[in-house]
C-alpha cells in the first residue's frame, strides 16, 4: 500500500482484561469487525466582547473524547474474547491500545459503559461494546 496509507488488515485492538492491570495485555483484533473511530476535540471558549460585530473565540482547555464503539461477532472464549473483556462490572476504567498501523496509535483509559449481543434469524451472534474515554489520551 502507498505510504500513509492503511488497511483494516494493519489494525490491532488491545484492552486490558481485567480491572487494574494497567496495560492492554489482551489482543481482541479476531473478534472486531468495526471500530466507530474515537473523535477527539477542543471546543473554543467565547470570548465576545461587548461592542464588537461578530463572535471572537479562545483555544479551548480541555480536550473531549467522544464514546466510541467497539463490534463484532460475539464469541464467549474464558479469557480473550469479547465477552470475557466487555460483560463485566467495571471497578475501574480500562485501558485500551488501537495501532492504526505503521506504528501510530491511540491509547488511554475508558470506562466500559454498555456491552449488548445481538442476533438475527440466519445471522451470526454480534456483540456491541460501547467505551467512554476517560483522562489523558495519547495519539503517537
């Protein structure tokens, strides 16, 4: 492929298996078929004052980051599949690790905030984990 240029064959998927590990110790790239991107922003603060004829605007503080989600074909493997990583009560945020490839990657912390299974008549089981990010998150 050209430079700069990546595949959904050049991600990876990591989060970390169990509640306070702090690393992604568990690849789930098998059991993920979509990864609705993680949007990250910097809203602008108003900073109009009065007397002028248009709106003025400060960089933003704070960086947001959007949920995001996580899809799939559910599989219930003990310790490495999707059900084993998402149908838990969180005591903690987690940490995940996306390699984009060519080396770059997001990573950070997220709260699991919803993990449902799905099916239809002639389908395979799905799975849908719905992730909040939480804290600093790093783009390399």
């Amino acid at each position: 492929m050209a430079a700069g240029k990546h595949g959904s064959n050049e991600i990876i998927v990591e989060f970390e298996k169990a509640d306070s590990i702090g690393s992604a110790d568990t690849n789930i790239t098998a059991y993920v078929t979509k990864f609705a991107g993680l949007d990250i922003g910097k809203a602008a603060v108003d900073s109009t004052p009065f007397g002028v004829t248009a709106p003025e605007y400060l960089a933003g503080v704070l960086k947001s980051y959007s949920e995001f989600t996580i899809e799939g074909f559910y599989d219930d493997t003990a310790t490495t599949g999707p059900n084993a990583i998402f149908n838990s009560t969180n005591a903690v945020a987690r940490y995940f690790k996306v390699t984009w490839g060519n080396g770059k990657y997001t990573a950070g912390r997220c709260w699991i905030t919803g993990y449902k299974r799905g099916t239809e008549v002639g389908g395979y089981q799905t799975y849908t984990a719905t992730c909040q990010p939480t804290g600093t998150i790093t783009e390399a």
